[in-house]
C-alpha cells in the first residue's frame, strides 16, 4: 500500500456500495488496485497514461473511471456514503452564504471608450478635452 491509497477500513466502507462485477468474459482485476489507480489519478491531476504501474494498466482504470461515470456509479456512491456518513454524525450540515459584491471597472464590462468613434470598420481618435479642462482654462483666461 502506498501513500495516499485507501486504508483497509476505507475500502471495507467502500466496497459494499460498487457495483457488481460483471459474469461474462475475463476475470477482472483486483477491485482495489483499480480504484486505487482512479483515485491517484484523481488526487495528483495527472494524465491517465502516467497512472503508477503498481495499479495495474492505466487502460483498465481509465475503462472502469470512464464506464462508472456514464452509468452514474459515482453521484450513487457519494450520496451513499454522505448517507452513511450523516448518520454517524460525521457531517455537519452548514450553511454559509456569502453576500460579497465584487465589481470590475467599467472598462473591463465593455463600456463605451471616451474619444473612440467607429465608421466603417475603422477606428478614429477624436480628441475632446474634458470638463474640468475647459473650466480651468476659462478661469485662467479671465
């Protein structure tokens, strides 16, 4: 067993709530070693090729991941086990609600650009002096 891989009393909570294993074809392999591989590859983030040669082909835990996630095996287990879990008073329920308003500058919401004019596919810079200009140069002009 390796760092990071299921404890012994992790996969006996877990093992239960897996589906069955198929009847036909070749035996598959250890249950473990897969879903050890899955969950790896889940907590490192790394490409499914670069799945650790001791969880057995990357092929065989990427089929597995792939085939659980299209039937919908992993929403079943999750809820299981937070079942499991809210019944031995392992969760608690919470609830935060964040009120924060985070606003950008109008510049970046698309606002219209001050001096811009657009005609025919081109882009003009026209000058207009501001206000505030204008006011202190009549000030002091006069």
């Amino acid at each position: 067993m390796s760092r990071g891989d299921l404890t012994d009393a992790q996969w006996e909570r877990l093992e239960p709530l897996l589906p069955p294993i198929p009847k036909m074809g070749r035996p598959p392999r250890d249950r473990r070693q897969v879903f050890d591989g899955i969950w790896w590859r889940a907590r490192t983030g790394s490409p499914w090729r670069d799945v650790p040669e001791r969880y057995g082909p990357w092929e065989t835990a990427y089929t597995v991941f792939r085939r659980w996630q299209i039937d919908g095996t992993w929403p079943r287990i999750l809820k299981k086990l937070q079942v499991k879990a809210d019944a031995d008073g392992i969760i608690e329920w919470e609830v935060s609600v964040d009120s924060t308003v985070c606003r950008a500058h109008q510049h970046a919401a698309g606002a219209r650009k001050r001096g811009l004019t657009m005609r025919a596919g081109r882009v003009r810079t026209v000058w207009r002096p501001s206000r505030t200009t204008m006011a202190s140069v009549a000030l002091a002009v006069a």
